[in-house]
C-alpha cells in the first residue's frame, strides 16, 4: 500500500534531499529509518529536490509499504522520528491511492527565502545576511514581474534535468517581519533547478545597483548571463507543496 507524508529537515548538514554517492542526504536516511522500522527496504519518492543547506519545513514524499506489513501510521512516525536526527521529522502519514505520487501529483510549490540586513547570531545559516545598501522598495517592485506564466531560462543553472523552462508563478512578494528579517514568498506551479536561488539574488543585485536591467527584461532575454548571483542556500525554505482537494493531503 502507498502512504504519503511530510517531513521537516534543517538542510545545514546534508547534500541535498536527493541521495548521493559521496554525502549524506535527507531522502537516504529517512529510508534507512523506515526500513528498520518496517523492517523491510523501503524507497521514497519526494515532491522535489532541495539542494545542499536548503531547508524545508513541508516537503512531500511516498512510499510503498509490503502487502504483508500492517501500518499503524501514528506508530510508525513515532518509530521513524525516534531512528531520525534531531535535524529530520516526519509528519502527517496517511494512506493514498496506488497512482499518488509525491511529485507529480503536487500543483503547487511555496518557498520562502530569509534576508537580515543585520548582523544576527541566532539566525546563522537560516537567514542570508547582508551589510551592504539595499533598495527594498525597488526589489519589492521588481518581484511583481516574476508573477505569470514565463520561460525562466535566465535563472536555471547548468544540471537541469528538464529542457521546459516554463513556470506559472502564482505570487511573489517581499515583506519584512520582526528584527529585520525580510522574507521572499513565491509560489509556483513548478521550479528549475536552482530558479528560486537564482531570483533572490538577481533582485538583489538589482537592489544593490549592480543590475542595470530590470526583472521583466531579464526574463525575456532567456540569458543566464543577464541575472545575477544565485543566492546562498542557508536563507531557503520549501514552505509547503500543495496537492488536489481530492487527494486529502
């Protein structure tokens, strides 16, 4: 039978989500706890891949459990979040239809990406800190070109698996918050590789005055050599990954 859950992780440590032949990944060792728990092998399938030091507070993922093995969800996060580190949970197990799939299945992606334009020691490597002059207005007015279906070419780094460069963005906006941490909320039908990161610094750099071109024209040039610097990953986290009403999740 499939099961779908969502899990929290603190990216700081790991090589990403996706497993790796040469570092520890997120995806790996909840398998290896779910296979001890279920003592059986058991593969994941998450909703995406973050990238190394990215964090997530609701990435989505599947597996298959043996026919043979009755599941007592509730016991079995318990048993799974007991085998994690303290910087992985899961949560919010729950049986799904056999054609679910944490990936494509998913409609919606929400990340959020940290700013502090001051020094905070409680916020290392969750927030990208940053001491030089920075127009705010103008990235928040930038942002509002991102919103709408555009090929984002500009903003893929090299590695992609997917030659659709095509993304229908629902939102994206800049505010701040408390002790001036500023927050970066876009969501999305999709992202490529990199794409967020690679959006948060062009509207920096374009803040900063190091870009001249504005964000609708970066777009359209499809060139990744119009945008800026893609943004450290330590400030980036997949808020959410929303699925049908039908799906119950």
């Amino acid at each position: 039978m499939r099961y779908f859950f969502r899990t929290e992780y603190d990216g700081t440590r790991f090589h990403g989500w996706q497993n790796q032949p040469d570092g520890v990944s997120v995806q790996r060792l909840i398998e290896e706890a779910l296979s001890v728990a279920l003592r059986a092998p058991c593969p994941i399938v998450g909703a995406g891949r973050t990238d190394a030091g990215v964090h997530a507070r609701a990435q989505g993922a599947h597996f298959d459990a043996p026919d043979s093995v009755d599941i007592d969800t509730d016991r079995l996060t318990v048993s799974v979040n007991a085998l994690l580190p303290p910087d992985i949970a899961v949560y919010g197990m729950v049986p799904v239809r056999p054609d679910f799939h944490a990936r494509y299945s998913a409609v919606s992606r929400r990340y959020i990406y940290y700013f502090s334009d001051r020094k905070s020691p409680i916020n290392y490597k969750r927030v990208w800190m940053i001491y030089y002059p920075v127009d705010w207005e103008r990235i928040a007015s930038e942002a509002k070109h991102i919103v709408g279906r555009h090929d984002f070419t500009a903003f893929c780094a090299s590695g992609a698996d997917s030659d659709d460069k095509e993304c229908d963005v629902a939102s994206a906006a800049l505010s701040l918050g408390e002790n001036g941490v500023r927050t970066f909320t876009i969501e999305a039908n999709r992202f490529i590789y990199k794409m967020v990161r690679s959006l948060v610094g062009t509207l920096v750099d374009i803040g900063r005055g190091r870009l001249s071109a504005a964000m609708d024209a970066i777009i359209g040039s499809r060139d990744r050599s119009m945008a800026g610097e893609t943004a450290p990953a330590c400030g980036l986290v997949l808020e959410w990954v929303g699925y049908p009403p039908a799906e119950r999740l």
